[in-house]
C-alpha cells in the first residue's frame, strides 16, 4: 500500500472515531441534565411538606404565605424546565390545582396580610396552571371502536 492510501484510511479512522465520541458526549450531556432536573426535587418536597389545606372560614396567614409559597416554586420549576415535568405533574399537579383553585376563589384578606388570597396568584401561577392542564388533557387516551 502506498502511504497516501495508509493516510487516507488513517484519516477516515480517526473521523469515525471522532463522531463516536462526539455521539457518547451528547448522551453523557443528555444524562447529566436529567440528572440535574431530577435534583431539585428534593427542595421542592421540602417545600410541599407541611402545607395544611386552606379552610375558607378561617384564613391563617402562614398557611396561606405557605401555600402561596408552594405555588410560586412549583410554577417556576415547570415554567423554566428546571425539573422534568412527569415528575413534577404526577407529584404535584393535584395539590397544585387544589390551592391554586382555592386561593384563586378567595377575595378575603388574610388577617395580617395586605393582600387577597385571589391576588396572591401569580402570572407565573397562571401559566403553569394551564399548562398543567394542557397536559393533563394530552394524557388521556381515546380509543377507538
């Protein structure tokens, strides 16, 4: 063999090996970013854990600060992708809907609070809410007869 055929086999060799190692660094990176989504999980559990349900005749205001709270973190993590939204609906949607439904149905204040339970939900609240239910609304499954 002549050496322009040996560096031309060298040359398509180490371009082959270079698209496997290009191909293992993206699927190390997809990984790592999952891994990374599911971290936060943790804080936001945190987060959750303890809110009392909202009891319209009797507003306390650290549950409502709390829940509110709780909303605020939650819509953030859905809104900027920060955690995989399976996880976050499957494990939050439902006591997500529940305060938000029910902070969104209060015009009271809240004893020591300057503000509605109505007022209280954000833009950003909104928009996670819907979402959510966009993608509750994609998970039901239709069959046909």
């Amino acid at each position: 063999m002549t050496s322009e055929i040996m560096t031309i086999i060298f040359s398509v060799a180490a371009l082959l090996i270079s698209m496997v190692a290009v191909y293992f660094s993206g699927r190390a990176n997809n990984i790592n970013k999952n891994i990374f989504k599911r971290q936060g999980i943790i804080d936001l559990f945190m987060t959750w854990q303890g809110i009392s349900e909202i009891d319209s005749n009797n507003l306390i205001n650290p549950d409502i600060v709390k829940s509110a709270n709780a909303l605020a973190l939650t819509s953030t993590l859905w809104n900027h992708d920060v955690i995989d939204k399976n996880i976050l609906y499957q494990t939050y949607w439902e006591p997500f809907r529940n305060i938000y439904d029910k902070l969104n149905s209060l015009d009271s204040t809240p004893p020591g609070l300057k503000k509605t339970c109505k007022s209280m939900i954000s833009s950003d609240m909104t928009r996670a809410y819907q979402e959510m239910q966009k993608y509750e609304t994609s998970m039901v499954k239709i069959s046909k007869l």
